[in-house]
C-alpha cells in the first residue's frame, strides 16, 4: 500500500530535486530577489536627500529593501510550472500516473513540493534582502531603518513565503491545466502584472471593487510591510489572504477535475 | 490475469479498440499483433487506467487498475521508452519510481544491472541511444518485480544482441509464472517469443489463439512439390485427397498431405520428384492474410459514414 506521504511526496521531490534547471532557477531567483533589492537599497541611501519630501517623511525602509522580490517572484512561478509541464511535454505524466492511479493524490503531491519549496525561497530570500538592504540603508545616518521586529516586517517576511507559494502553485494549476510551459508561465505573469499595468487607467471602484481581489494586490496585503489603508485596492491582510488562498483551490480544482477527465492526465 | 471484456474507446469519430474482450494467461508469453492504428497502445493504456474505456471494462487480476494497492508490485509496463526526462540520471529516475512505487531503493541497482545500464547509471538519460532508453524502459517495468509485464513495442530500434535479450527475458519471464503481453507489428519477432496470440485489426479482434494454430493456415502452409511428370502427380495427389495447386514455375503446392505421404505415393507411382520442401507459414504471411480479410469483409465501412 502506498501513501502520500511516504511515496508519492518524496518521489515528487526526488524529481523536483535531481535536474539542474530547478537548482538554475532557484539561483537565478536568488540573484535577482536578493541582488535587485540590495542595489536599489544602494541607490536610495545614496540619493535620499534628493528624494521628494513625502517620499522621505513616509519612507518605507521595508519595502525599499525588497524591491527585488516581486521579479524573483516570477522566477519561483517558473519553477512551479517546470515542475509539471515537463512531465507533459516528455509524456512521463503516463509513467507517473500508472504507479499512481489517483490523480488527486499525484497533484496534491506535486502541490506540497511546490508549495514547500515556495515558501522557504520566499521568505529567505525576503529575510536576506531585508538584513542586507537595511545595512545599506543604515550606510547613510539620515535613513530612517527598521529591525526584525519592526512595524509590519515579520508579516512581510513571511507574507513573501506565501505570496511566492501561491504564486508557484498558481503556476502549477495552469501547467496541468494547458500542459504547456509557456502557457502557464505567460498566463502567471499576466496574472502577476495586470494589477501593476491596468492600476492606474482604472477607476476608483473598479481598482477597489475588482483589480483588489486579483491574486498579486491580494499577496501584497500580506507581503507590504507599510500598507495603505486609504489605498484603493487595500483589503487588509486577513482578506488578503483568505482572497489568495480562494484564488489558488478555485485553480488547483480546476486542474484536479481536468486531470480527472482527461485520457492519460 | 489481465482480462477485457467488450472494451471499446472512441477519440472523438475515431474507434481506436472496438468491443475487444480476451483473457491474458500467466507463464507464457502473449504477443498482441496488429498493424499500424489497430489499436495496441491504446489497449495497454486502457490496461492501465491511464485512458478511461468509452464502454466495457479491462481489469488485472480481478482488480480494476484504479484499485490496486500498489500498482508497480503487480504490473511492470514500457509504453514508450523515451517518455522521460532527459535532464535526470537513470538512478534519479528509477529512484522516484521506486520512491512513488513503495520498492526499496537497493532494488534500482539491481534493476539496472539486469538492464545492462549499471555502468551508466550516473549519466544523464538524454545521451542514451535508442537501446539504452529501452532498457531504461524495461529496467522501470521489472523494478516492482510484478507478476504481469506488458511491453509496448520492446524491440523498437534495438540491435540484435538486444533483441536477443529482450527475447530471452521475456521467455524467461513467463517460465516465472508471469503473464507477459508484448505489442508489435513485426510478426517474425513474435513466431521466436511468443507461445500465443492475441491479434486485432481496427481495434477488432481477428483472432486469440496458439501460434501454431494461428499459423497453420491452409493456404499458407504447404509442400512444394517440383516433379517432371507434374501433372500425373498432382491427378495421384488429388485423388487421396490432397489439394493441389500449380504455381508459375510449374512447381505444385500442396495442403492436406505431409511430405513423406506424398514422396511414398510418388514412389508407388514411379513418378519422379526433384524437389520436395514442407512450406511453413510465415507469421508474417499468416498476419497479412488475417488482418487483409479483416479490412475485406467491412469493404463499406469507411463509405458508410
Ligand atoms: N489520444 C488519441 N486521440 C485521438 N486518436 C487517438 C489517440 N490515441 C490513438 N488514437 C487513434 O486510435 C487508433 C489506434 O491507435 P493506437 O496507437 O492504439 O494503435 P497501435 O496499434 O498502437 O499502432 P502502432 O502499431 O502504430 O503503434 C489510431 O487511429 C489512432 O490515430
Ligand atoms: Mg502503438
């Protein structure tokens, strides 16, 4: 008898773990979570007397030492979507399901893997650009800096855990869905950025009412350490997440149902 | 151990298997012929609960598929060999399979040095040759050490050493008690291995029987006979029985006597033979034969639609 945990779990592992694109990627994530945040953290200490005024009585000392994350985050949803588009692409999802007939379980596999490694990447990668950026901030004495346990920092911290877990596992669904690298990753992307694009051209209800409850302004009630309350699309962290994690099952049960009609996956 | 019962698949207008029903027997090795399209792969695939049966049902040992509690200890199957990620060794690759399968993990060197893959066990699959991956297939299939093997198209692109190997495994398989099931349109490949057959044509049954029997068609076995007094001959030959035909080099084929029936009746009659040679049908002949009238008697099939 076979279980998830004690078969399909570490074979779904095995997998992620022994080809060298995922260490690739991870490094890449790595570099640019990390290296993009320490830069900016340069230049604003740098530059910070020429800083607007508001910007400055404001300043988000978290969020300018992890600007770097939201393009690592792109990096991780790749990962989650290499971690099951190949084994269409190969046909190796055949050789998988025949040792796992359930295709539940073979997904909620792949999803923990996913999820796991997401968050760990996430939440590093935000606890190292945090440290570093502060540091660099610090380099100039008029940069108001913050500790570990500042205003907001741990919920960022881990904030960054889940938004890159969701993110992967977002991922993840579409690849099932459209058994297709490109596919999944363009609609991730897509799906990352429409809030940041469409933002602005928006009006006020419809960035409160709709653009507020797409996955990547959900994340970053959890992720930004200095929310804005009087923002339009603030939901606050509880609905923040409760909106990411209702976007992430809707997927996943998508993908499941898919799986389950499909001939061969 | 493997039985179908009406089992039927349709992609849409195409019927792939068409109310197929056979009962798979452990210890010998059952080929599954039919040409290209007839339907094998998505068979074996039905086998494994991989595609879902449009109707009918095909169950392993009793079980449906979706219901064994381990499948890899109980069916070992090579659908298509390159179907793995080349960016994997061949021990990270049997590793999963044995991590998802429940296989204790010493079992992955044994199975490659059965496959002849210990030596390149660290090497990513990607270089593989054609052969090497075929190995890599079979080593995945045996790594549960399953009672029931099925193998879709093994010698695919082998050399023969590895047809030789894969023949002699196979055999030795079945001499285990296993069942084994072996698809391929390459006939002769099957008369050296397998001891019975099951053969479809557009996803339907044509025939499931011995070999031998498969093989002794009239019209395809026979003894040539070259005589000069041929005509003579063939009147002795057709009057104890015989049928006789007359090729065109003017040799007689002949069905319903053996070879040392008809050199003592030519003796008796004082009627010289210059050549006198049992014709055994080729399966590959047998094959033609069976499948070619398979398609005659549906001559509208295609038309009526
Ligand atoms: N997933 C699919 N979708 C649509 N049609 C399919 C699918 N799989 C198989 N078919 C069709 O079903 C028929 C049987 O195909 P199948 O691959 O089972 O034959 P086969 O006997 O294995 O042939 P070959 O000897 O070439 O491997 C073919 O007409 C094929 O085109
Ligand atoms: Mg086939």
């Amino acid at each position: 008898m076979t279980t998830l945990v004690g078969n399909t779990l570490p074979a779904e592992w095995t997998k992620l773990r022994s080809v060298r694109s995922t260490w690739v990627v991870i490094i890449a994530a790595l570099v640019v979570s990390v290296g993009f945040s320490v830069l900016f953290s340069f230049l604003t200490e740098a530059n910070y007397a020429g800083l607007p005024a508001d910007q400055r009585t404001g300043f988000d000392a978290a969020g300018t030492s992890m600007v770097g994350m939201n393009l690592g985050l792109i990096i991780v949803a790749v990962l989650g979507a290499l971690a099951t588009s190949s084994e269409y692409a190969t046909g190796m999802i055949r050789l998988t399901l025949s040792i796992t007939p359930g295709r539940g379980r073979v997904l909620a596999a792949k999803a923990i893997v996913v999820a796991a490694l997401g968050f760990v990447l996430g939440t590093v990668f935000a606890t190292l650009a945090f440290l570093i950026g502060q540091a660099v901030l610090g380099i100039n004495p008029a940069v108001p800096t913050l500790g570990l346990t500042g205003p907001g920092v741990l919920r960022s911290l881990l904030g960054w855990g889940v938004e890159m877990a969701a993110f992967g596992l977002l991922a993840l669904a579409f690849a099932v869905m459209m058994r297709s690298a490109a596919g999944a990753i363009a609609t991730t992307i897509g799906l990352i950025f429409v809030p940041a694009i469409l933002g602005a051209f928006l009006p006020p209800w419809a960035q409160s009412h709709v653009l507020a409850y797409f996955p990547a302004s959900a994340a970053e009630q959890l992720s930004t350490a200095q929310l804005d309350p009087a923002a339009a699309t603030y939901l606050g962290p509880l609905t923040g997440a409760g909106t990411l994690v209702t976007w992430v099952a809707v997927a996943l049960v998508v993908a499941l149902s898919l799986m389950g009609k499909r001939d061969s996956g | 151990m493997i039985k179908a019962q009406d089992l039927t698949k349709r992609y849409g207008t195409t019927t792939a298997v068409d109310g197929l029903s056979f009962d798979l027997k452990p210890g010998v090795v059952t080929g599954f012929l039919g040409p290209n399209g007839a339907g094998k792969s998505t068979t074996m695939r039905m086998i494994l609960g991989l595609d879902r049966p449009t109707s009918g049902s095909v169950t392993v040992g009793g079980k449906s598929y979706q219901d064994l509690p381990a499948p890899l200890r109980e069916v070992g199957a090579l659908l298509d060999a390159k179907a793995v990620h080349g960016a994997r060794t061949a021990y990270r690759h049997l590793q999963w399979v044995a991590q998802a399968g429940g296989i204790p993990r010493r079992r992955v060197g044994e199975v490659l040095d059965l496959a002849g893959l210990g030596g390149v066990a660290d090497r990513k699959v990607g270089s593989f040759s054609l052969g090497m991956y075929q190995r890599l297939g079979i080593a995945t299939a045996l790594l549960g050490d399953p009672p029931v093997l099925l193998f879709d198209e093994p010698v695919n692109g082998l050399d023969p050493e590895g047809i030789f190997w894969i023949r002699t495994l196979m055999r030795d398989l079945a001499a285990e008690g296993r069942t084994v099931f072996v698809s391929s349109h390459l006939m002769n490949e099957m008369q050296e291995t397998a001891e019975h057959v099951v053969v479809i044509g557009r996803g339907e049954l044509i025939a499931d029987m011995p070999i031998t029997e498969f093989m002794q068609r009239d019209s395809l076995s026979h003894v040539r006979v070259v005589s000069p007094r041929a005509d003579e001959l063939a009147r002795v030959l057709a009057g104890v029985g015989g049928e006789v035909t007359r090729g065109a080099d003017g040799a007689l084929a002949v069905t319903g006597l053996d070879a040392p029936k008809i050199g003592d009746l030519a003796l008796e009659h004082g009627l010289g033979v210059h050549e006198l040679t049992p014709v055994r049908a080729s399966l590959e002949a047998a094959f033609m034969d069976r499948t070619r009238a398979s398609v005659q008697y549906r001559p509208t099939a295609e038309g009526d639609q």
